[in-house]
C-alpha cells in the first residue's frame, strides 16, 4: 500500500477505530470512495476490545470493502502486546521507542523488527517523541530529537519498514499555531525510500496536508478528528432523545456512523487516496496488494 501511494502521490489515511461503529464507518468511507486505507488502533482500545475480538470484527467489517484494508497497531513500547497482535495477524505495528535513548531504542526496534518480519509483519519505528499525549501514550515536550541523517541510520540498524518523525505536528487537539516542517521529509526522503508517516493530523488544513504529501508522506494518522466526529454526533443524537424522550440506541448507532463515515470521507479526498479501479484487493489482515489504477 504504502509502495503504490508513493508512485502514485498520495498518503494512505491512517484511521484511529474505538469500536465496531467507527470500524464500519471506515470501511464505508473507504468501500464508497474506492480508497485503500488502514484501520488503527491504540494500545487502550486494543486492550478495552482484547485484540482476538478486534481481530475478528475486522475480518468481518473488511472482507467485502473491494480495496486493500490494513490492520495496524499505533504507538506501542509493550513488545507483549506487540507479540499477541503480530500472532492474531495483523498487518502492522508502531513500536514506540521515542521514550528510550538512541541506542536502547535502536536495540528494542530491532528486536521487534526481527520479530514481526519472521511473521511476514512490517513495523513503523518512533525514535524522536511526537509532541502530545494520545491514549495516554506520549508527552508534551520534545525529549529526543536526531539529525535525518542519525534516523536513517537507526533505520538502517534496525529494519524498520515506515519511519515517524517529528514534523512539527503534535497529538490530539492544537494548543497553539504549530510550525510544520515539509522539509524535513524532503531531507529524510533523500537519504531513503522508506515510507514517512505524519502523525497529528487532525486540525491541519488541505494545503497543509498537500504540503507535507508533496514532500513525500506516504501514511497520514488520523484519530483526534474522528473521536469528536464520533462522540459530538452521539451527544447531539442523545439530547434528540431526550428533547423527544423516545430511547432508541439504533438511532444512536446510525448517527455515529454517519458522522465518522463523513469525516473519514473528507480525509481521504483531503489525501488524494480516493478513486482506485481495483484489479485485486485481498482485504485480509496480512495486508490486500495495491494493483489499481485511477477510474
Ligand atoms: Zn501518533
């Protein structure tokens, strides 16, 4: 996926899921607009759901999508829980070592790396802290921060498939303007052909966005916009039933997809990741190959 986004000068969103209502959402918006994309979920909601029913409900919400869906798990520094995801066959994990020190980060990655990829598993490496706290994962200072040069060599060291830099961007909501750095993907992607993923990216704007996959992004998270999609069309769908006092929680659920589907829907026109004809999509956990070609 990420190989085929690169040729083709767009960014794969990356979509934060909380449950099966937001599950859905996404593989509506990504079935409607013909868009390959990767569901993710964090270590709190793997751990709320247990990752073997997560698991199944993504087999089932994914298998009829028509493009490729991935399975991926987000910032993770539980190499237990890496483990129980990589065995369950996921597509995907996000090793976060931005807490450790370089060396002991580019120890710990290689671990994992050797790990998944025995089980045919591709890993992001988070070496620099992204700014923000997301699922109780992270903080709100720059702790580690290298040269391009010094993270293309961790990569190297490491094997790590997609890389997650700094850019500038931060978790969860914007607390002040946040100065965003293109260019440093450009640096970086002139020292490799590993895949770059933006993190935070919720509040930035399309030219923005457009930026960053200009330089080269080739994956894009998503999770602070679809929970206030999620959670402020579920208030306003509540105080419906309470202004009416009829308690429906269809009416709820309908809602809730309704609203997430759309945010993803903007996201992915945002991304330029919509459109593909699709000659053969396995949409497995193990990852559907990209073969399409623009309708
Ligand atoms: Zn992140």
């Amino acid at each position: 996926m990420m190989r085929h986004a690169q040729e083709h000068g767009y960014a794969v969103p990356a979509l934060n899921v909380v449950d099966d209502l937001s599950l859905r959402a996404v593989v509506a918006a990504a079935r409607r607009l013909a868009s390959p994309v990767i569901v993710q979920a964090s270590v709190k909601t793997a751990r709320a759901i247990g990752v073997d029913l997560l698991t199944r409900m993504f087999e089932t919400a994914s298998a009829a999508a028509g493009v490729p869906i991935a399975l991926h798990l987000d910032h993770c520094p539980d190499e237990g829980l890496i483990r129980e995801v990589v065995e369950a066959g996921w597509s995907s994990v996000l090793f976060d070592a931005s807490s450790l020190d370089y060396d002991e980060a580019v120890t710990r990655t290689r671990r994992v790396v050797d790990y998944a990829h025995a089980h045919g598993v591709d890993v992001e490496s988070e070496i620099e802290n992204i700014v923000g706290v997301e699922d109780g994962v992270g903080s709100d200072s720059l702790v580690h921060s290298y040269s391009p040069e010094r993270l293309v060599e961790a990569a190297e060291k490491t094997g790590a498939d997609l890389l997650a830099p700094q850019l500038g961007t931060q978790h969860g909501q914007y607390t002040r303007r946040p100065r965003l750095l293109p260019e440093r993907v450009h640096d970086i992607r002139r020292l490799t052909d590993r895949p770059i993923v933006l993190h935070g990216g919720t509040g930035l704007t399309g030219d923005q966005f457009r930026a960053f996959i200009e330089a080269g992004i080739s994956k894009i998270n998503v999770s602070t916009a679809l929970k206030r999609s999620y959670m402020g069309s579920a208030l306003e769908s509540l105080r419906e039933a309470e202004a009416g006092d009829v308690w429906d929680p269809p009416v709820l659920f309908r809602a809730i997809e309704t609203s997430v589907e759309q945010t993803v829907g903007e996201h992915i026109a945002m991304f330029g990741a919509g459109g593909w004809a699709v000659d053969s999509a396995s949409a497995c956990s193990a990852g559907g190959r990209m073969q399409g070609r623009r309708r």
